[in-house]
C-alpha cells in the first residue's frame, strides 16, 4: 500500500479519536487532501481508497489534473485568495471555493456559474490574527458580506476559511463565535454549516472549536513537491 494511502487511514483514525475526545462524530469533519504540487496518479489513488474531496491552490496546475482525472467524480476545491481573473475558470470547474473575502469575487463567481450546475458552495476568508501578509475579510467586514453575498443566485455561502498566525491558540475559538454571530444576517441560514479551519498541526484545535472541513497537505503527501508547472 503507498505510503500516503496508509497515512490517510491514520488520519482519518486520529480525526475519529479527536471526535470522540469532544463528544462529536466522525462523520461531522470532512477530511480535504490538499494536493497542490501532487501528480494526478497520487490523487488518483487516493481517491480509489476512498477519498472524494482535493483541494488545490494553483489554477493552471489544478485544471490540468482536473483534464487528467476527468473520468473520476472528484470533489474539487480552490483554497487560497481569489484573484479577479481566475474567477470563470474557478466558477465553471470547482465545486468549492475558500478563500473568497469581497463581495465584488463572489459577483463573478454567481454570474459565472451556469444555472446547469449546482450552486457553488462558497466559504469566506477571515484574516482573523489581521496578518497584513494574508487574505481575507476583517471581522467588522463579515456580516455585510454575509448579508450580501448568501443572496446571489448561483451560490451557496456554507461558512468560514481561516489560516490563523502560528502559536495562535485564540483563532479558533474566534472564527467559531463570529461563525455563530452573522448566522442571522444569512439569507439561508440552513446553508451556514461549515468552518473550514484545520490543518495538519492543529487537528486538534480546530475539531475542538468545531471544524466541518480539515485540510490536510503535508501529512498527507509528505514533504511538499515543486509546483508542477507556473
């Protein structure tokens, strides 16, 4: 069995333990291997033992895989800031984006996203430790941007993304009550059901504060690779 195959079942084993530790279950956090700078044949089989859902940071590298791996139903998501121009491709090829923080991106993504495909589920970015280096709206930002955005016709707002600063332990915590907070700004708050806000070192943290999606990369893959291509 390759190694990264083993490591997920390790994962997907802590992930269960961790849920059990905070009275939650398993089934309520989705694993999302990030496989940027991974070769399709590695997604590819990872998904034959089971796994669905990958998440990509680089558009060209994410829509070559996407071409190679057409035949498999994968479950693709774009984890990182939305750039202007990325937004058709984006619309027409994913079935999640994190990492949206204007209302401006989300307008593209709705009108680019043909009413043949389902709605695409959106989470917002929150620079929750306002980190001048990162995306993301700020918290004041937040509830307009819920009120606004979870009316456009050809999108699901599902929640929160957050990359908190290192040896955060608050960030968490944080992205959870303003989670809870906009809730009644939505105008479908049976949408409102994900934070998207674990990784590798901090699993346990984040299922703690209530994490529906982890998205797992190094500890997955191991070592991160050179980008397969610009």
């Amino acid at each position: 069995m390759t190694d990264f195959i083993q490591q997920r079942q390790q994962i997907l084993t802590q992930i269960a333990t961790l849920c059990i530790q905070h009275e939650r279950t398993a089934d309520t956090v989705q694993l999302l291997a990030v496989s940027k700078t991974q070769p399709a044949d590695s997604i590819r089989q990872l998904f034959v033992a089971g796994q669905q859902a990958f998440g990509e940071n680089y558009l060209q590298e994410a829509l070559q895989k996407q071409a190679e791996l057409a035949d498999l139903p994968i479950e693709w998501h774009f984890i990182g800031q939305v750039q202007r121009n990325k937004t058709r491709d984006l619309a027409a090829n994913f079935a999640w984006v994190h990492g949206v923080d204007r209302l401006l991106i989300a307008e593209r993504l709705s009108a680019q996203r043909t009413p043949e495909q389902p709605a695409l589920n959106i989470c917002l970015q929150v620079n929750i430790d306002d980190e001048a280096t990162k995306a993301g709206c700020t918290p004041a930002e937040l509830p307009a941007l819920v009120a606004a955005i979870s009316q456009l016709p050809q999108l699901r707002l599902r929640g929160l993304m957050v990359i908190p600063a290192e040896q955060n332990s608050d960030a968490f915590a944080k992205t959870a009550a303003l989670f809870i907070g906009v809730h009644h700004v939505h105008a479908h708050p049976e949408d409102w059901d994900t934070l998207s806000i674990g990784m590798s070192a901090d699993l346990s943290e984040a299922i703690a504060e209530g994490a529906t999606i982890v998205r797992v990369g190094t500890a997955l893959f191991g070592a991160r690779r050179s980008r397969l291509m610009p």
